[in-house]
C-alpha cells in the first residue's frame, strides 16, 4: 500500500544522479518481498548480460563475438530451462523412453521464480541487439541492473526494448503533470480491469476447472467465455497499472494491449494482444528464421515454429504448446485464404463475422491454455453441448450450474458492456488522450464512477494473484 | 508548482470518491432493513436469560419460545451452519447474561462430531462472516481486520450485484416469511437427499470413505457442559426432529451411522452426567410436513410446539 507513494516522493525528491539506485533499490525489495533467495539469479542473468555485452562490443573477430553471443545465451536460457523446463522435458522424455523401457524421471523441487521468463527475454534482446550493432552495451552497471529489473513492469511485463526504456532510466526527468494524470487514470482503469472484472470471474473459472467432470453443457461454453475475460483483464490490467505507475515517474512503458477482441483476423489479434511478446518474438524469433523473405513453404514453418515456441514460453505443458500450434495453423490458413477474406473484411457484415470468428476462435484455444491436462480439454470439447437439443433447459442449467442468477447475470453482464464500450472506442485511438478533451465536468464524473465502480465492485477478501506472474 | 497541482488534483478526486462512498454506504444503512444471517438479535442480549439454546440451523429454526417469553427470559444463540466450537466461543462472551440455574439447550446434529476442521471448509470464509457483527475480535476464528471493518462498517462495499436494488428499492428481511413456510409444499424426498449430501458426504469423509471424526468440535461440546457448570447454568443436549424422508435417507445410506454417533456422544454423557433428549424420530413430529419448513427444519409452528413439548418433558424428568 505504501511502497509506491513512498518511491514516487522520494524519487521525486532526490536529485537524478541518484534516481537510478533508488529504482535499482526499490525493485530488488520489490522482488525479494515475494522470495528473497530469487534475487540471486536476476543479479547472475544481469552480472552475465552486463559483461557479455560488453564483450560484445570490445570484440571485433566475428567468430569470436558470435562465439559470446552464443555462451550467453546459453547461459541465460539455461536458467530459465533449468527452472521452468526441466521437469516438463524430463517428463516427455521419459515417457517417449518408456516405449523401449522403463525409465524413471528425474524431477527437481524447485519453485517457478516469478518473472523469470519476462526479465530473461528483456536481457536476451538487449545482448542481441547489441551483438547486431543496434544500440552500444551499457556501462553503467547499476542502470543496466535498474534496466532489468525495472520494478513496475519485472514480475509481469511489459517486456522492454533496450532503446526504450534504458535511456528513459539513464536521462534527467522532471515531472509533467499531464503525464501523471494520464498514468493515474490508465492505473485506475487497470485496477477496474483487474479486481472487478477478472477476480469476479475467476471465481466462476476456477471453480469450474477445480471439478472439470463436475460440469457440462452450456456451463463450459460461460466458463471459457469467462476466462477468455478473465486473462485479458488480469493481464491487461496488469500492464496498464505498470505503464501507468511508470509514467507517474515520468517514463514511458510501451503499449502491451489495444483491443484485441475487436480483431477481425488471428493475425491483427496477435498485433493486439502481449504486443511487447509477440513483437519480441516476431524480431528475434520469426525474421531470423527468415521470415517472409523466404519460399511460401518455408514462411509457414516459421510462423508455426514461432508460434510453437511462444506456446513453450507460457508454461511447460505439452497443452501450452498445442495453444501455440493452433495459433500458428490459424494464421497459415489466413494467409491460404487472404483473398477471400479480404474480399469479407471490406463489408461491414462481414468484418462483424470475421470478428465474432476470431472470438470464438481464440475461446476454443484458450480451453488448450486453461486446462491442466489433454484429457481434461478433451472433456471439455466433447461435453459443452450435452443437451443442445433443448435449447432452453440448455441455456438455464448452464447458468443455473454456475450458481448465475438473473441479477447476477445482470451485473456480471453490465461490467462486460462497460469493457467492451471502452475497447470499442479505444481500438483506433487513445480514448484516455480524447476524453479530457470534453467538458470538464464530464471527465471529472467519467473518473469519479470508474473510482466508485472499484470501490463498490472491487472483489474484497480475496488474494487473487496476477494469471500470468506464473509465466 | 506542476507537482503540487497535480497532488492536489489526486487530494480533491480522493476527497470527492470518499465523500460518495460514504453517502453511499450511509444510503445503503437506511435501505438495508433485512437481517438475513439473524444476527441483527445479538444487538439487545437480555441480561438474567433463564432459558436459551444455541446450535447451527437446527438450534436457530427448532426453537420458538413466544409461549413462555411472557414468563422466562428466553434467547436463542443458534445461527446457520453453527459449529459447536462457535457455540462454544458465544457461550464465552455472553456467559455474563445467564442468570444462575439458566437452562441452557445445546443441540447436537448428526453432523455436529464429523468432518473436516471448519476452518478448512471451502465455505468457511463466507459463514465465518455472520460474526463480525457481533463476536469481539478475539473470539472469531481467522480474525481478519479488514473483514471486520467492511462488515461491520461499510456493508455497502459488500454487497456487489445486490447494491443498486437496495439502494432504489430497500430491503425488507424475509425470515419470518421463510420460517413460516411448510414442508408440504415442496419435494422433501429430493430435499432430504440433498441435506444428507450437505450432512453426511460433502467434506465429512476421508479419501477412503471413513468418517472423519472432528475432534474440535467433541471436545467443544465437552468445554461447554463445563463452562456452563462453572457459571451455574444446566446444559442439556438435544436432538431436534427430522421428518421421516430424512431420517430413511440416512438409514438406506448410512445404516452404520447411530452406532458411531452413540460412541462419541455417550462417553461425553456418561462422564459429565448430562441429560440428553433425543427427538429426531419423535412421533408427534417426523410425520408431520406441515410442521417444518423442509426436510430437517422445523417451522415457526412446529418450533412452538416443539419448545412447548421440550420444556414440558424436561419439567417431567425433574420431577
């Protein structure tokens, strides 16, 4: 509660030399209120990165550079294999071994560091990228630790490019009061996101895949509307907090998410949604392996192999990859059929479609995403319309089964229509930037029942952790 | 200059926010007439109580002492979902307001003894709730400030999808309504299945299907039959009535269970001497829908009688 006034007057207290050690201070704090010991490996990732690129630039033999790049990234991915991936691959390997004979896996206790997999790929990016020549290492080592560890955005993202944030943390700031406000405004805007909407639901999801043959029919169909809500609020509201807590000192976060259910293609929603992530993955990922200046064949593998990978990311389970999987194929059959659906895209009706389609799409393989298990996915698939042939019945006991009356429904209804008016009207422009263009008496009542909606409908009593911390 | 302006723009929108909230909230207090969790009685406590009772809903709906108001200082403690360990826990708080020689019913249940430990039910945190508006901080289990306040203070931050119909309609409490409704119009087979599933499987079985046996909860009830000597009060445990479906539901599905019921309560009245009136299957009541309210509770009626009846055998057995 008192952790960010707190840092927020003393960094606007202190001169700016000594900014960089207050953020270097407050973020290591930050990180090490969740489990101290952890501290270790952001400080190795970083200690690595740091001299590595220094390295980098000190070196002119190329082998010799490429030899570097190579070791650290080794190195840095071997942290986050060792941690996030080692049971998972220990696992399959064990069960591919089994067809020839018994083999027993070996499995490490280990806890999941938070925000490993974020800060990893925000220090992979910025060897990279000084490895091709795009930007020059940092000298400094405590703003390059301050970098890495940027506390509003380590745990869950934003992942930052080098050229963005660095020199934000590295210059002079004064502070600008417009920007301030607009970051006070897309945090509260964050907190509706995040303690209205998604802990509201994640009652109802997580009660469901607590007991996935506890239920069926249209109840699945709720429940992965739900949860297709659910993880965009959690982590969207996430990031707007983070973006907006980063401009209250004065330092500009990149946009994560722009609407991305008011997509009309799998392609534009992946140019919406974790846009830090995918664009990360487009840049060192995708065009290295060739990207489109390559055959057509030769295109579709690296987007499916893109996608693949970025399933990986998100959690160690052969489910999470399947999510990846069924994301790339959807964009090769878009790209099979771009004539066709352009032709769609350019009539009203059709765009309409072509959303709804994306929706729906994306629910399907959220389900990929939620489950904890294949068989459980494959209950879900094979039992959400039991009883479709009673349209009714199979409406009421899906409700019924989440315990949905009607003035919940009501509510639940009403939060979801205030989300999508301002995704709507957000998609092509900044409507946070358009509003104060109006009456003032307007935007002040516009914030003051955003503020009263938290206050009121905020989920109390509740420890709901952020969905994608895990990751 | 810009940060004062902007500190003061973030002061005037909290001030305004907090200034709404509570008018809100003080609407709502006017709105809310209901007493749904029937706590609003532990606001006037009568000191010299001669009779009460405590208990989960059995306690709260079996008991209905407006034929003997008149002549005794009555109160009923019991709440829904009670355990014994909170009768235990209100019985330590309002022991001062029991006159000497206060005849005190404890009610045992079926589930009374079993199950898990309550503060790992899934349900605890929301039946926990009832007691913050009136158990000191000290006697609620998993005590939680911010709990407290919210409940006690700002009910309006609570109620969520409820808050726009209180504030433009009002509340008004249903418990009489509820309490005076009859089991004759209503399927009691397929209620009493689900009671049975409520009482005797959900969270009262361990992974091989044994009975867990909860240990807080016997040793409570014995805790109070001592507290209430120690004060001068005469405890007496009691059994409510059942309807009949109930009662076959246990029997075709548990037809083990008086046994082990009888070995925890026995050695409890045997070495404390307590009197226990046992009317789960009494006849002047399993068979009469007309007196509960479904197929475990007794209704406003049938609570009447059911006191009346119970004072008079306990006068009997006294003599």
């Amino acid at each position: 509660m008192l952790f960010f006034p707190l840092i927020f007057t003393v960094y606007w207290t202190i001169p700016h030399r000594y900014r960089w050690f207050l953020l270097l201070l407050s973020s290591y704090y930050f990180y090490m209120s969740w489990n101290p010991k952890y501290i270790v490996l952001i400080l190795f990732t970083t200690a690595v990165s740091y001299t590595s690129a220094l390295f980098l630039d000190w070196e002119a033999h190329e082998g010799r550079r490429r030899f570097i790049l190579f070791l650290t990234l080794a190195v840095c991915l071997g942290v986050l294999f060792f941690y996030k991936y080692f049971n998972f691959f220990s696992l399959s390997f064990s069960s591919l071994a089994s067809f020839f004979l018994p083999v027993h896996p070996v499995l490490l206790q280990l806890v999941l560091p938070v925000g490993i997999s974020f800060y990893t790929f925000q220090t992979l990016s910025y060897v990279i990228d000084v490895y091709q020549g795009r930007i020059k290492a940092e000298r400094h080592f405590g703003i390059y630790a301050a970098f890495i560890a940027f506390f509003p955005q380590l745990v869950a993202g934003p992942i930052e490019r080098t050229q963005n944030l660095l020199p934000q943390i590295k210059n002079p700031h004064s502070f600008n009061r417009q920007k301030g406000i607009y970051g006070a405004k897309i945090m509260l805007w964050g907190y509706f996101k995040k303690m209205v909407i998604a802990d509201l639901l994640a009652d109802f999801v997580d009660g469901a895949f607590a007991n996935v043959y506890g239920y069926s029919g249209f109840a699945w169909i709720l429940v992965m509307f739900f949860f297709s809500l659910q993880i965009y609020c959690d982590f969207s509201g996430y990031s707007d907090i983070a973006i907006g807590t980063a401009k209250l000192l004065d330092i500009d976060l990149m946009t994560n998410f722009k609407s991305p259910y008011f997509s009309s293609s799998v392609k534009e929603f992946w140019s919406r949604w974790h846009i830090s992530l995918s664009t990360w993955f487009r840049d060192y990922v995708y065009i290295p392996l060739g990207g489109n200046r390559c055959s057509k064949a030769r295109q579709r593998f690296n987007l499916l192999a893109t996608f693949l990978v970025s399933g990986l990311w998100h959690g160690a389970n052969w489910t999470f990859v399947i999510w990846g999987g069924i994301h790339g194929i959807a964009q090769i059959l878009e790209n099979l059929f771009s004539q066709p659906l352009s032709w769609l895209r350019r009539r009203t009706w059709g765009k309409v479609l072509c959303g709804l389609s994306v929706c729906l799409f994306c629910g399907f393989a959220w389900i990929f995403f939620r489950a904890p298990a294949f068989s459980d996915v494959l209950y879900i698939l094979t039992h959400s319309f039991d009883g479709f042939g009673h349209p009714l019945s199979y409406l009421m006991q899906g409700f019924a089964a989440l315990g949905l009356y009607p003035l919940k429904i009501l509510y639940l209804f009403g939060l979801i229509m205030i989300l999508a008016m301002y995704d709507f009207l957000h998609k092509d422009r900044d409507i946070l930037l358009e509003i104060p263009k109006k009456k003032k008496g307007l935007v002040w009542s516009l914030y003051l029942m955003l503020g009263l909606l938290v206050v009121f409908f905020s989920q109390k009593g509740v420890a709901a952790a952020f969905v994608y911390f895990q990751f | 200059m810009l940060m004062k302006r902007f500190l003061m723009t973030i002061a005037l929108y909290t001030g305004i926010l907090a200034f709404l909230t509570l008018g809100i909230n003080a609407w709502y207090l006017a709105m809310d007439q209901s007493d749904d969790l029937w706590t609003d009685k532990f606001k006037d406590v009568p000191a010299h109580i001669q009779i009460c009772n405590f208990g989960s809903s059995h306690g709260l709906y079996s008991f209905n002492y407006e034929d003997v108001c008149g002549e005794f200082t009555c109160f009923n403690f019991a709440l829904a979902s009670q355990s014994l360990s909170y009768d235990l826990r209100i019985l330590q708080q309002y022991k001062d307001h029991l006159k000497e020689g206060c005849l005190v019913f404890i009610p045992v249940s079926y589930f009374s003894f079993f199950g898990i430990e309550e503060t790992q039910e899934e349900e605890f945190l929301s039946k926990n709730r009832q007691y913050y508006d009136f158990l000191s901080p000290g006697q609620i289990k998993e005590y939680d400030f911010s709990t407290h306040v919210f409940k006690r203070f700002f009910p309006a931050l609570d109620a969520y999808e409820t808050l726009p119909t209180v504030l433009f309609f009002g509340k008004a409490s249903g418990n009489e309504e509820l309490w005076s409704k009859s089991a004759l119009d209503m399927d009691v087979s397929a209620d009493a299945a689900l009671a049975f599933e409520r009482h005797f499987i959900q969270e009262k079985l361990n992974p091989s299907g044994e009975r867990i046996v909860n240990k807080e909860e016997v040793s409570a009830l014995g805790q109070m039959i001592l507290l209430c000597r120690e004060i001068g009060a005469v405890p007496v445990l009691v059994t409510t009535p059942y309807l009949e479906e109930y009662l076959e539901e246990i029997s075709a599905n548990a037809p083990d269970f008086d046994e082990e019921f009888s070995a925890i309560l026995s050695p409890i009245l045997t070495e404390t001497g307590t009197a226990y009136m046992d009317y789960s299957s009494d006849l002047h009541f399993t068979a009469r829908k007309d007196l509960f309210m479904n197929a475990d509770h007794l209704n406003k009626e049938g609570a009447r009688q059911f006191t009346n009846l119970l004072l008079e055998n306990y006068g009997n057995i006294q003599k």
